[in-house]
C-alpha cells in the first residue's frame, strides 16, 4: 500500500546511527545520505526517509515486518545499544494474533519503532 515514509528527526546523525543498527537486522541498508536528510531500505530502493528538522516532535509509530523471530530480537538490541529506548521485549503479542511476534522501540526523537514477524 505504500511506497514510502517520512520521518522529522531532531539530529539526523543520531537517527541514522539508529536507524541503520535496527534495520540491518531486518535486510535494510542507508541507501542515500544528502544535507538535511537520509533513505533507509532494500538496496537501491530506499524506503524510510528521514528529515532533519529542528521542531520533530515525535509521536509516529511504524511497523516493520521481520523475516523472522531472531530478526525481531536483534532489532530490539540493536535499539538499546543504539539510542532507543525499550518500548516492548521480544515477544508474542497474544491480544494482537496467535503468531505476532514483535518488539517495540522508541526511537531518539519519540517515535515507536516495531519489528513484527508473523511466522
């Protein structure tokens, strides 16, 4: 359904260190990086932008599918040694479906991060 999303960070550098150690995991790599911003996704086909901007306020929750659980829990301790801040264990969401394995996080600027593998 979409082709891509936008973030506003406070300090690009920050959300990029971030961003790369928490979607490594997941298959995704900084595709492109110009003053003021910065692509993350599959190679060559960047898909999370992030956009620096003084007044970021945060408040945004994305999801991201994981191939499967093990991706899930790198996620999750890459966030932590990476700036983010625990938002949700690895874990099965029981109330969300029978197989909905997830973690969540906090990203530098408020947003919640998850990685979710259905498998």
């Amino acid at each position: 359904m979409y082709d891509h999303l936008g973030l506003k960070v406070k300090n690009l550098d920050a959300s990029v260190r971030f961003y790369e150690a928490v979607l490594t995991p997941l298959g995704h790599v900084l595709d492109s990086r110009y003053d003021g911003g910065a692509g993350l996704g599959p190679k060559d086909a960047p898909a999370l932008w992030l956009y620096e901007a003084a007044k970021a306020t945060g408040g945004t929750h994305v999801a991201l599918q994981a191939r499967d659980r093990a991706a899930v829990d790198a996620f999750h301790a890459a966030g932590m040694a990476n700036g983010g801040r625990d938002n949700g264990a690895p874990g099965l969401r029981l109330d969300y479906a029978p197989t909905y394995y997830a973690a969540f996080l906090i990203d530098p600027d408020g947003n919640n991060v998850e990685a979710v593998c259905m498998a």
